[in-house]
C-alpha cells in the first residue's frame, strides 16, 4: 500500500511539473512583437532593459534567435538562460520588405564614436551611454560583416577601433565649431589687431607731440585708449605722456596675445579640440 502511495505521488509530483511547463510555454512572448510592457513584466528585466530590447529590435531589425540577446546591454548568460522560457522567437513580419530583410542580413550593425571635453575618444554600441550633451556630435559607423555573416564587432563586446572604410569624417570639432567659425575668427582677430595697431601708432604721435611742447599739445580730452588734442582744457603734458604710456604698453602686450594667437593659437587650439583636416588645412594656408 506504501508503494502504491509513493508511486501515485510521484506521477502527481511529474503531472504538475508538466502542467507548469505547458503553463510557462501558453504564455510565452514573442519577443519580436512584445511591447515595453510586456517586456517589462518578464523575470529580470525592468523597463530600462525592456526600452533597450525594442529600441535595438527597430534599429536593427527582428530577433531571429536567443543569442541574438546578448548584443543588448545588461542581457548575459545568466539572464538570457533565465528568459529563454518565457519567450519565443516567431518568423519575420510579413511586413519587412526583402529589400529591408537583405540588409538586415548583410548589415554588421553600427558603433558610435564620440569624443568628451578632454579630447577622449570614446566608442559604444549603445547610443543612449553617449552624455547628452555629446550626441549631437556623434558619429555612427557601419561595422563590416565577418565571413559567418558575424559583426566584425563580435557579440556583446565592445570594437577598440573602427573600419577606416566605414568612418566618417566629422564636420565639426568636439565643441562643434566647423570651418565657418574658424573662418570669422581668423576674420576678426586680423580686424582687432589692426585696430589695436593703429590706435597704438595714434597714441605714440600724441606723445611725440605731448614730448615736444607743441601748441596744438595744450589742450585735448581723454579717450578710454588715447587722447584727441586741439580741443578741450587745458592738460599737464607730462601726466599725459606717462598716462598714454601705460595705456599703449597694455595695449602692446594684448596685441602680442592675438597675434599668436592668429599665427599659431588657433591651430594648436583646433589641434585639442579634433577639428576636421579641412579646418587644420585652411589654418596652415590661410595667410
């Protein structure tokens, strides 16, 4: 009678092992077409890893089997092994085009390439890892596909540099200055500079004169960068002298700052800041 017992508790014990399995599989996902929340509900994985599976479905097409997870960031093994019985892995809509399906096959997916304030250059598969403030500069960078149809990237790891026949040359620097803004500031530093150099001239005359004793030297008004004599009260001439030897020596330093600034700052500048070659060429020639 205890055989029989022990035996009957055993098939019961099977039964509902089987009834659990066949429970597990009526509501399993199709993770193709399963929604954020969906998603969301499943054991292991929140919102923040449901957003990303649905986001890497619609870039880069329809989950044709399990490992296909692992390129998706936070699914390893152990999560992966943990879904695989809550999810299915359905057949291609019928709304993909073969168009969309052929390079959905022949495509090796993307990185991205973005450079911080330091001048780093950073690369991720994931474009929601870049700062906000450093996506608008980043460039995506088609990956070639390997002889099993394989991203050159591998799955789940992280590629150290791109293809050069994929790269794309970026328009602008890291703070997002391109040719054009290089252009007005080589612009208005040739401007400033003429400027400082003729008000300097403008105030050595006026103190020539001042040095002199010369009639139209008696009278003159002050200006913030020099003096306009002929006109006004009456001056002390050597208080202006030494005044507009000060002011011309300030005048003199800045003047040296922005010439090397024009000669050579602004390439080093552009040089830190990873402009583009067509920038670093127009530094070189533009006289």
């Amino acid at each position: 009678m205890e055989r029989v017992r022990n035996r009957a508790q055993k098939w019961h014990f099977f039964l509902v092992l089987f009834l659990f399995f066949l429970s597990v599989r009526a509501v399993a996902l199709d993770i193709n077409t399963a929604t954020v929340e969906e998603l969301a509900s499943l054991p292991g994985v929140g919102p923040v890893l449901a957003r990303r599976i649905v986001e890497y479905r619609s870039r880069y097409g329809p989950l044709r089997r399990p490992e296909d997870l692992l390129k998706i960031k936070g699914i390893g093994p152990a999560r992966l092994a943990r879904l695989k019985p809550y999810l299915e892995f359905g057949p291609v809509s019928s709304s993909s085009s073969p168009e969309d399906i052929s390079r959905e096959a022949s495509a090796g997916g993307y990185i991205y390439r973005w450079v911080d304030d330091r001048g780093v250059v950073h690369f991720t598969e994931f474009p929601e890892d870049i700062p906000p403030r450093f996506r608008s500069r980043a460039q995506r960078i088609p990956l070639p596909v390997g002889p099993e149809g394989k991203s050159a990237a591998g799955a789940g790891t992280a590629p150290v540099s791109p293809s050069p026949a994929g790269f794309e040359e970026p328009k602008t620097d890291i703070r997002g200055r391109g040719l054009s803004w290089y252009r007005k500031e080589k612009v208005r530093l040739k401007n400033e500079i003429a400027r400082l150099r003729a008000q300097i001239e403008e105030n050595r005359q006026a103190m020539r004169l001042l040095h002199g004793g010369s009639y139209i030297a008696r009278r003159g008004i002050r200006t913030k960068y020099g003096i306009k004599l002929g006109k006004g009260p009456l001056l002390r001439r050597w208080a202006e002298y030494k005044r507009l030897r000060r002011i011309n020596q300030k005048l003199e330093k800045k003047l040296a700052e922005l010439e090397y600034r024009l000669n050579k700052g602004l390439y080093r500048e552009a040089l830190r800041a990873h402009a583009p070659e067509e920038v670093l060429e127009f530094l070189k020639k533009d006289p």
